[in-house]
C-alpha cells in the first residue's frame, strides 16, 4: 500500500523532493536543496522517516537491459524468462523488471541490475533505478508525451537516456562523459522511437529537481523498482495438534513427518509440469537466442581474421619514389625485394640479398645506337651484369611480415640519358635509400627512347644513416 507521504532524495544533485497523496491527486514540491549533502542530512532536511524515503542508483554498476517478450506470456512467465535469459550474465547482482508496456502484440520489459554490496547497509524505504526516476519525473512534468520523446540526464556518474512513446521503452547507462556514444545512442532512438522524436535535457528543457521528483513519484507511478525487498520463506506452521497427553502429540508430529515426503513429491511434480509448460512456450525464443549467437560469433571470427592481416603501410616509400621521377621519364614497373630468411637447422639466419635484374652501369651511363657507352659507366650491347654489395637482414619470426623491403628496382623509359641519371641521383638522395645498387639504359628503336632499370637498397628501421635531400 502506498504511504500518504513519500520523500525521494537525490543525493548526486542534492535535492530532495516530497510527494502528497491525497483525495484530489498527487502533489510534488521540493522539500530541500543542498549541493554535496549526503542522503541522510538531505533526508533529515525533508523530515521524512526512514521508511517513507526513497532513493536511487545510477552509474556503471547499473546493469541495464530492455527486453521483448511475447505477449501472451503472463506475469509469473515473464519473471521466469527474465530469469532465465540472465542467469549467465548477472550471477553476482540483484535483478529486478518491470513491465511498461506492450508494442505490436510483445511485452517491453526493463531489466536492471545492481551489485548486492549496493543495496546493504542502505536506511531508506525503497531503492529505486535512477533512470526510471527520470521517467517518472519527466511525464510529471510533461504530462502525456503526444510523441515520441527521449530524456537526457547527465550527473558525476555519467549520462542516462530514456525514451517512449507513452510509457517507457528504452533506457541506458553511459559510464563517464562519451558525448560520441550519446549521439550514438540518440541516432538509435530516433531510428526506434521515429523521426519525429523529441529530445529534452535535465537542466535545461526539464528542471533539474525531475530526478528528485521521479523518486518521490514511486508509490505513485510505473515503472518502479526496489532492490532492497528481501523474499523470506513462510513456514507453514503445524496449528491444531491438542496439549493434552503427550502420546497425542508425538502421533500427531509423526504422521506430519511420515507425509512430508509425498506432499514434498507432489509439489515438485506439478512445479516440474509448470516449469515444461513454460519452457515448451520459450522454445521459439531460446532457436532464435542460438541463431544470433551463433552469428554474433561468426562476424566476431572474420573480424578477428581480417585485424591479423593488418600490416605497415608503404605508400609512403611509393610517393618518394613518384617525385623523384624527372618529367622526361616514365615507369613501368616497380620491383621489391623482400629480407630473405633461411632457417638452418629450426634456427632463423640472416641471408644477404641481390638483384637479378641484367646490365649494369654506373650512374647516368646511357647507350646509343650503334655506340658504347659514355663516360660514367655507359652499357655496351652484349655487356655483362655487376651485381650489387650484400646486405645482412635482422632475423625475422616466420609468421611476422617485414617492414619495409630490402630492395626496390625501377624500370621505364626515358627521353633523353641525362634524366636517367637525374633519377638516380634523385633515388640516391631519398632517407630511407641505402645506396644505388646498379643503372642500366639502352636505346630502344621501337619506342624511340631509352629503356633504363634503376637497383637501390633499402635501410631498414635500425639503421641511422644521415638524410639527404631530394635534387630538383
């Protein structure tokens, strides 16, 4: 039975709040104001007996959760689906729900959870959920919603949202500050809830005394929780038994014993026949359960599979190599050389690496038709190839990708010899460039311009060399 008088104090805000039944209806006013004051003074402020206060928990040891269950469970098969769907989830919490609402044929039920350490040592008549205060405050100050409408609310503990078209039907806690998952969870209201939706602000839109107000509400209005009502065990007491001769008596507390087994017996096969009756009717709810968790863990699989392949990116290497092509040349192709590994006998070893590419020729060596090659290292038609000076890589785990190459080998055309050599030289000066490795051009009749293949090494990330710069 609800009390005549109810006081809801909001110790994060520090307001206290009073309500007043009477024959007219329900009457709120604040009864204290007081920044920083504990729940006790707050409530001493108020005048309000222990058993007539009522406060609120709110923040990340709020454990929330709205649920759609088919309507034409009733209450007790509700209580029981509740229970069952999150007896993994929150072993360790006191879970209590409340039915608000039904949408499209399915009950809307909120859940909510908080630690048991939570709700001892508290002196107040009823522990209420913050976010169903703010429910209950926002509608006595609004008066029925006409539309959609979602609630902010935002306290030291962190943001709250709730939403409904008429009764509650979403609520959240966000831990902390995150203004990016609060627009987040606002674009998932208005997706529910409809374009339409409605956003107010405690503090702003809504007075700041609402919470306050929605604890002072709750013998007077849904939803409501209370997390400190304890369920204790009636024992049947044995009444009737005569005080007469003890002989009376023993035969009466032995024929009680002796039937105990069979009623216990009894009610454990109707309360078996009850629970299969009730798990028949969840059957289509526990396959779809396994659908999506079985999908849910296929989508977290490929996620995993597609965040092992993420590597170093080597575009930057790519764009040096862009500007340092003359305007007179073009690539076509781009070659890299990757730190060779040998394993001997199961133990990595560093291996030095080579190009394979034919012809050599110092820097801006060129061939002409016909002619040998010019001063600096020209090639010559039916010259032979120098290879370049091996390098010794790090050892590398066989499953770990390098990262960056040992070698790059450009190859292009160009139209004149002294853009060849313009090119080398750009290559030469780059930071990450350890050295030109080989040069090669050699005129070519049909494309009537000189096919040339440039060879430099790559320092790797443990080599400090000093950076050049890059000629114009």
């Amino acid at each position: 039975m609800a009390p005549r008088r109810a006081v809801g104090v909001d110790a994060e805000l520090g307001i206290a709040a009073a309500a007043h039944a009477a024959r007219g209806g329900v009457s709120v006013e604040v009864a204290a104001r007081s920044p920083g004051a504990s729940a006790v003074d707050l409530a001493k402020a108020a005048r309000a007996p222990e058993k007539a206060v009522v406060l609120a928990l709110g923040g990340p040891q709020v454990f929330l959760r709205t649920m759609r269950l088919p309507g034409d469970l009733d209450r007790k098969a509700i209580a029981e689906a509740v229970k069952w769907q999150l007896a993994d989830v929150v072993p360790d919490r006191v879970v209590r729900h409340s039915v608000t609402g039904k949408i499209n044929d399915h009950w809307c039920v909120v859940v909510g959870g908080v630690p048991k350490d939570a709700t001892r040592g508290l002196r107040a008549g009823a522990l209420d959920l913050r976010v169903a205060a703010l429910w209950r405050g926002a509608v006595h100050f609004l008066g029925e919603p006409g539309g959609p409408v979602v609630v902010v609310e935002q306290t030291p503990s962190g943001y709250r949202v709730v939403g409904g078209r008429g009764f509650l039907e979403f609520a959240r806690e966000i831990a902390g500050d995150s203004d990016a998952e609060l627009q987040r969870t606002l674009l998932y209201c208005r997706s529910e809830l409809g374009e339409d939706l409605k956003t107010l602000y405690v503090g702003q839109e809504l007075p700041e005394e609402t919470v306050a107000v929605g604890l002072a509400l709750h013998y007077y209005a849904e939803p409501r929780f209370n997390f400190l009502v304890k369920e204790r065990a009636a024992l049947a007491g044995i009444s009737g038994i005569a005080a007469g001769k003890r002989f009376l008596k023993i035969a009466a507390a032995g024929t009680v014993l002796a039937l105990l087994p069979h009623v216990a017996a009894y009610g454990y096969r109707v309360q078996a026949a009850e629970y299969a009756r009730r798990a028949d009717a969840l059957a289509p709810q526990v396959k779809k359960y396994a659908s999506l968790k079985a999908e849910r863990e296929k989508y977290e699989d490929w996620a995993a599979i597609v965040e092992s392949f993420a590597t170093s990116p080597a575009w930057p290497i790519m764009e040096d190599i862009r500007h340092a092509v003359p305007e007179r040349c073009w690539l076509t192709s781009v070659k890299t050389e990757r730190p060779s590994q040998p394993v001997t006998q199961g133990r990595p070893s560093t291996a030095a690496t080579a190009d394979k590419s034919s012809g050599t020729g110092q820097g801006g060596g060129t061939e002409k038709p016909g002619g040998t090659g010019q001063a600096g290292g020209g090639e010559a038609p039916g010259g032979t190839a120098q290879g370049t000076q091996a390098k010794k890589a790090p050892a590398q785990a066989a499953q770990q990708l390098p990262d960056r190459p040992s070698g790059i080998t450009v190859e292009g055309y160009s139209m004149d010899a002294a853009s060849v050599g313009l090119l080398r030289d750009n290559l030469e000066a780059l930071p990450w460039c350890g050295g030109v490795a080989a040069v090669s051009a050699k005129w070519d009749d049909q494309m009537g311009a000189y096919s040339f293949k440039v060879a430099v090494t790559v320092r790797q990330p443990d080599e400090n060399a000093q950076q050049k710069g890059v000629k114009k």
